[in-house]
C-alpha cells in the first residue's frame, strides 16, 4: 500500500501517493520558473535544487511569483 503524503502549497493542502520533486509540481502547475521563487519549509530554494528535492509529510512550500509593473 502506497504512503499518502500531505503537503501544503501556499496555504492549501494537497495529497499525493507520488513520489514528485519541487519541479514536476512547478512544471504540473505551469508556472513560468524564470518568474517565480520557491519557499520550501521556510527556506529559499535555489532552482538549481528543484529537481532534487523530493516531497514529504506536512512539507509547506510557497510559490512567489514576480511581477513587472510600473
């Protein structure tokens, strides 16, 4: 039986029986990577880790993105 994992995503709780890394669940969602940053337990991660970081249990990432204006 496989694991069922919770993970929250900017304030929303998510489920996965996956094994996905911080990029697939960047990539499944469609942000545009060059424009955001990533908060991974209440740390910065830098990109070149994204694909390398696995999701676990109670694991809370936020997904900043940047916006040009003026």
């Amino acid at each position: 039986m496989k694991e069922t994992k919770k993970f929250f995503l900017n304030g929303e709780e998510f489920f996965s029986t996956k094994v996905i890394t911080l990029l697939e669940i960047i990539n499944y969602l469609n942000y545009n990577s060059s424009l955001l940053v990533l908060e991974y337990n209440h740390f910065i991660c830098p990109k070149e880790r994204w694909d390398t970081i696995f999701i676990n249990d109670k694991d809370k990432i936020e997904i900043v993105t940047i916006v040009g204006g003026g």
